[in-house]
C-alpha cells in the first residue's frame, strides 16, 4: 500500500475571450481554431456503466465539465531535467494509456527547457508558436517545486479557455513529477508499475478528472495499489474524451 501517493490537482483559471482578442498585438491568447478538425480524431470508447469517477468542476456551474477539443491533437514536452533511467519510456506508456481511455490524440513536441509553475502561461508565442502551449510534464524536486514536499509524488492539472455561448476547453496542462521520489520508487519490487501510475494518475488530473474515495480507483489520492485505471476511471475518462470541438478558441 502507498500512503499519500497523490496530489490535489492544480488547476489554472486563465481566459475568457472576447472575439476579438486573439487578432490584437500583444494578444495573450493564439489566433482560433490551430489544427482543428471538423469532427473529433477519435471516437470516445464506450462506458464501462461504473460510476465511481468524478470530474473536476466546472468553472460554470450551468456547464457539466471541461474538457480537451477532441477535434485538435493534444501536444505535450518533456522537461528532462532531473529524469531517473527509463522515465521516457514511463511517460509515453502513461501517455498511451490516457489516450487509450479518452481517444484524445496526443503528439509528443520533444523536450523543452521550460520549468514548472504555478503561474504557467497558457500561451508562449516565443517558445511554442502561436498555438496555446502543449502540456508540460516536469521532472522536478521538492526545491524547485514546494507543492512537491511530503508524501507528494506528482500533481497535474490544466488551464481553460472559453468563448461567450459555447463550452469551457481545457488547455495547456502541466504535470510536475518528484524525480528523487520516482529515482526511491523505481528501486521497489514492481517499481515502474507504481511510477508508471502516478504518471496516468496526474495526467488523468490534466485530462479533467478528479479525486474519488473508492480505493479500487486509480484516482483515489491514497495511493491504494492500484495500478491501472479501473472501470470508474475508464468511464470518466471515457466522458472527458466526449468533449465538444470549439474551433473558435
């Protein structure tokens, strides 16, 4: 059993956009509709009926969730930094198993020298075009980032962005990962099973899911074990991959 393996997850509130915003110099939000598709990339997999999921709140409580575009790919960097031996083997299997779950399409951008924050900016023209940033996954320390000290192995969460009159839509996720915990965890028996968790688990936070108290879930925060995600994970993820496409943002 693993005691307070995961966070809460960090979620960034950033813009509500006037149409026009994006076309103004200086503008803090990219021009619309970068890779939209006319109809999602992929095809959310069925519900496995459990029940055992909650998503992250809404910013709006007239909207159920928020969640990514499912007609744009998701792009995500690695921030190596401090990574221990084989971490980018764990990240593209965890990667794979959230876009398993949701049928979101991620796209791995390769690795970037941008740390961590709590105050990331959703858009980074300079460093990543103009495009709202990929999700960041950081190898990080307990010194570069607080909310890491304890019991805490990772967090994970996204920022949104909405238009007036159409749904809330996550965008530039950030996972933060503590390497010298992950460098303690890979040396136990089924290591990389447990590390390659913590992975899908901040990730799933990225994707909008939340904590729940089954302790056979994946998303229970008490790190109960389990290494996979699980029907009640399968079912919300499946949900958050159901998403509307807004190609106005």
């Amino acid at each position: 059993m693993l005691a307070g393996l995961y966070s809460v997850p960090a979620v960034f509130e950033r813009f509500v956009l006037p149409a026009a915003l994006p076309y103004l110099p200086g503008a803090p939000v990219p021009p619309p509709g970068f890779e939209a598709a006319d109809t999602p990339l992929g095809h959310a997999p069925g519900s496995t009926g459990s029940r055992a999921y909650a998503l992250q709140e809404s910013p709006d409580p007239g909207q159920p969730f928020a969640a990514y575009d499912p007609c744009r790919p998701v792009h995500y960097v690695v921030r190596p930094d401090n990574a221990p031996p084989g971490a980018d083997e764990l990240v593209e299997q965890a990667v794979a198993k959230v876009s398993a779950a949701t049928r979101l399409r991620f796209v791995y951008d390769g690795f970037t020298s941008e740390a961590p924050s709590e105050e990331r900016e959703s858009y980074q023209p300079d460093r990543y075009g103009k495009r709202w940033a990929p999700v960041l996954i950081a190898w990080s320390t307990p010194e570069e980032s607080p909310d890491l000290a304890g019991d805490v192995d990772g967090l994970g969460g996204s920022g949104y962005a909405y238009i007036t009159g159409r749904p809330y839509v996550l965008v530039a996720g950030q996972v933060e990962l503590d390497a010298p915990d992950f460098a303690e965890m890979l040396q136990w028996p089924d290591g990389r099973h447990y590390a390659r968790a913590v992975i899908m688990h901040e990730l799933a936070h990225v994707v909008g899911l939340d904590h729940v108290d089954d302790p056979t879930q994946l998303m229970n925060p008490e790190g109960t074990g389990v290494t996979e995600f699980a029907a009640g994970d399968l079912a919300g993820l499946a949900v958050l991959g159901g998403g509307q496409c807004v190609p106005e943002l």
